[in-house]
C-alpha cells in the first residue's frame, strides 16, 4: 500500500512537471514569434511551425485593423456626415487594397517558394519587382484620385453637403495610396521569408503614429491646426508613410531571410512578368470580392446617411474581427508555398488543416460575442439610434457566417500559396458578382427588406463560397501548381 501510494504521489508529481515544461515551452514560442525567428518552417513539428508564423501574423492584423478603428472613432464624433464621408472613401480604397493585396498574393507565392527552394537571392529579386509594381500602379491612381475625388463620391451617392464637406479627405486618402501599397507589398515579402515578426512591429510604429495624430490633427489638441476630417487622412498617410521608410531600413540592413542590395535594384524582366501573371489572378479576385463592397454601399446609400453610417460602423467592426483571422490565414499561404518549395505537400496539407480548425474555434467564439450583443459595439463609436439599431442588426446577422468565413478564408489563401490564384478569382467572380450583388439588390429593394436583404445576401454569398473552395480544395491539383 505505502508502494502504490509513494507511485501515485512520482506519478502526480512528474504530471505537474510536465504540465509546468509544457507552459513554460508555450510561453517561450510566444516570446520567439514576437520577437522573431530563424528555424525553417519546412522541418519540426508543424504545429510549433505554426504558432511561431500566426501569433505575430495575427497581431499584425490587428495593428491593421486598428487604423479603421481608430479613425472612425475619432471622425464619428463629428457627425453621421463624416461618418459617411469615411465609408464611401473605404469603398473607394478597396479597389487600391485589391490592388495591394493581389500583388501581395503573387509576391507571397514566389517568394515562400523561393525560401523553400533555399534560394534567398531569388527571394530578394522577386522582392524587388514587387515594389518596383506597386508603385508603378499606385501612381496610375494616385494621380486622378487627387483630382476627381469630388465626383467619385458623387459617383458613389454622397449628398452635396458630404461632397463639399469630404472631399479633401478622399483625395488625400486617394493620392497617398503608394503608402498602403508598400506597406502592403513589403509586408508580404517579410511574411512569407518567414520574418512575420518584423511586419507586425512595422504596424505597430505605423497606428502609434496615427493614434497620436489622429485626435491632434480632427480636433486641433495643443499646438496642432483644427482640420476635422481632413485631419483622419493626414494622420493615416503620415503613420503608414513613415512605417514604409522603415520597412525600406530593415530591408536593406543586411539582417533577416531577405536583403537587398544594390544588384538587386533593377528590372528583371523574367521575374516581374511571372510575378505579374501570378499577381493578376490575385488582384482579379481580391477586385472582385472588394468591388462588390462598393455595390454593397451603393444599394445601402439609397436608404439614407444613418443607415449607411450604421452599415460603416458594423463593417469596420467586422473587418476588425476578421482580420487577426486573416493572419491565420496568411500563415497557411506561407506554410504551404515553402513546404511546396521543400518538396512536401502532404506537410503543407497538414498545415492548412491545422490552421484552419485553429480559425474556426477562434472566430466562433468571436461571432458569439457580436451575435449577443451587437448594440453594445455600435454604441462605442456614435449615439445616434438609428445608426446604432441598423448597424447593430449588419453586425448582428453577417456574424453568423463567421464558421464559413473562417474556413472559406484558410483555403482560399491556400490556394494563393501554392501560386493558384485563378481558382479563387473563378470562385470569387461567381459568389460575389454573379450571386452577391444581384441577390442583395434583389432583397433590399424589390422584396422590400432594404438594407436588410443586403446582410443577408452577404451571409448567403460567403457560405457558398466556402463550400465551393472546399470541394476544389479536396480534388489536390493545388499541389502540383509550379511557380
């Protein structure tokens, strides 16, 4: 009896020690993906492979998403007008975040390819292009976006008094455009080399800056001028600014996965055509997902300034949510276009699966939250009650699709990742154009729901996307694509 008691008491005993290893090994990956990391992601336990790429990809979403917050916190207290003025300027701006984004699909593609082909130097050439793209296409819109901002948000709706009061916003925010994409583009290159760490301190220098100029520059604290919203737009573009000059430090300091040098700066033809046509499919379907936004807002601006600053203020929060999820997934794209690099596909298999039950338990639980009580988030940024019952009710009802979001997102960036970006642009095209818009039109206006049927054709067009890049996802050919 005293034996089996003293064995009990080891037996316990070496459980709490191995809980207390555990924890304390958890805690260290935390502290190595915050503060970046050197091991190869095509070798070791994937699951550990996975913490160390999505924890500080998850947190550099979030910096993301904090721009949105806190600039339509501050613009709401000065009115549903402003309010307004800010959402027809985001749907403007997703055209350039498409842009932004597709390009980012195609630098992510070739450059995990590349890191796990153990090719740095072709990482950095492909790294190079990249930029050398973006800002040749964000100045094609940059240019007129400064002069005909006015009369791209008479073309979205905005009433006279929105025109004349916001116009300068969407100009500046127009004409800035080359910060969001750089900052976009640049931090894709370090996120697929694997240097996630170092994309999510960039962030967080860039929404420092514009926390600080944000209410300074609206409401003119202290030595500051008084410009109201034109303030949000100076803020915003100075924050981003100055983070991209520091992505451009960090890339040519000779320190990380990628680095460039002075060979590096010029065009290679060969490289950037095969970067264009992967960054198409790319652009292709993220203008189609986000070009359905715009006519989203247009069929919700016939009902008026409230309803639409409701839907913009439930968006935000939305974007807000989903986007550490968006980390998630742009850990999956990494992890399949390097283990694809490494000659591993099952590995990179594994590797979406697990990230994608991880995005379904993360955003169920999140949905929970905006599905109990989604009046309580619209409350945080207006007190208008119109605006706060019609954004409480978006917010509300897009939120039960978030189990389909989270998986649909996880293989859609899978596919980006293995260098497959038609795929997602065909699935995209059918749900978004040929399903979203027509059905929320349909809902909103002819069956009489308003900006009701709009929500419900969001949920409706999401789902079905999901279902339709799972069956395709399950077919492989993903795992063949060569870049």
């Amino acid at each position: 009896m005293q034996k089996t008691g003293l064995s009990d008491q080891a037996s316990e005993a070496a459980a709490i020690s191995n809980r207390h290893n555990r924890l304390y090994h958890f805690w260290k990956d935390i502290r190595e993906a915050v503060r970046g990391t050197e091991i190869d992601f095509t070798e070791g336990k994937l699951g550990r492979a996975i913490l160390l790429l999505s924890i500080p990809m998850v947190l550099e979403m979030i910096m993301e998403s904090i721009f949105a917050l806190v600039d339509i916190f501050f613009v709401s207290k000065l009115g549903p007008g402003a309010v307004a003025t800010v959402g027809i300027t985001e749907s403007l701006l997703t055209i350039i975040y498409a842009m932004a984004v597709g390009l980012s699909v195609g630098t992510t593609a070739m450059v995990s390819r590349r890191i796990g082909e153990k090719d740095p130097d072709g990482a950095s050439k492909v790294a190079v292009q990249a930029i050398i793209s973006g800002i040749g296409i964000s100045l094609l819109i940059g240019i007129p976006g400064v002069f005909f901002a006015a009369d791209f948000l008479r073309i979205m709706g905005a009433t006279e008094e929105i025109v004349t009061s916001g116009y300068v916003y969407t100009g500046i925010m127009l004409g800035g455009n080359m910060v969001i994409m750089l900052l976009f583009i640049i931090n894709a290159v370090f996120r697929s080399a694997g240097d996630a760490a170092i994309s999510m301190r960039i962030l967080f220098i860039a929404n420092l800056i514009n926390i600080i100029l944000d209410p300074c520059l609206i409401f003119g604290l202290g030595p500051f001028p008084e410009l109201g919203i034109k303030g949000a737009a100076i803020a915003t573009n100075t924050g981003r600014g100055l983070a991209v000059l520091y992505q451009f430090y960090v890339l040519f300091r000779r320190r990380g996965r990628v680095q460039l040098l002075v060979k590096h700066l010029r065009v290679e033809a060969d490289v950037l055509i095969k970067l264009i046509k992967l960054s198409l499919g790319g652009i292709g379907q993220n203008v189609i997902a986000t070009s359905s936004w715009i006519g989203l807002v247009r069929i919700i601006s016939v009902f008026g300034s409230e309803v639409l600053a409701g839907y913009t203020i439930a968006i935000r929060i939305i974007i807000f949510s989903l986007l550490p999820a968006w980390g998630l997934s742009n850990a999956a794209a990494t992890l399949v276009g390097q283990n694809l690099g490494a000659g591993k596909p099952e590995r990179a298999q594994r590797a979406v699966w697990s990230t994608a039950y991880v995005n379904m338990a993360f955003l169920g639980l999140i949905a929970l939250f905006l599905i109990l009580n989604p009046a309580f988030f619209i409350k945080l940024f207006i007190e208008n009650e119109k605006v706060i019952e019609s954004g409480a009710f978006c917010l509300k009802i897009v939120s039960y699709g978030y189990l389909f979001y989270a998986l649909g997102m996880i293989l859609i960036q899978s596919f980006n990742g293995a260098g497959d970006t038609i795929t997602p642009t065909k699935i995209n095209f059918f749900c978004f154009w040929l399903l979203e818009i027509p059905l929320a039109y349909f809902l909103a206006i002819p069956s009489g729901l308003e900006e009701k049927g709009v929500y419900y054709a969001i949920i409706i067009a999401e789902s079905v996307m999901t279902i339709t890049a799972l069956v395709i996802f399950r077919k492989g050919r993903w795992k063949t694509h060569k870049v």
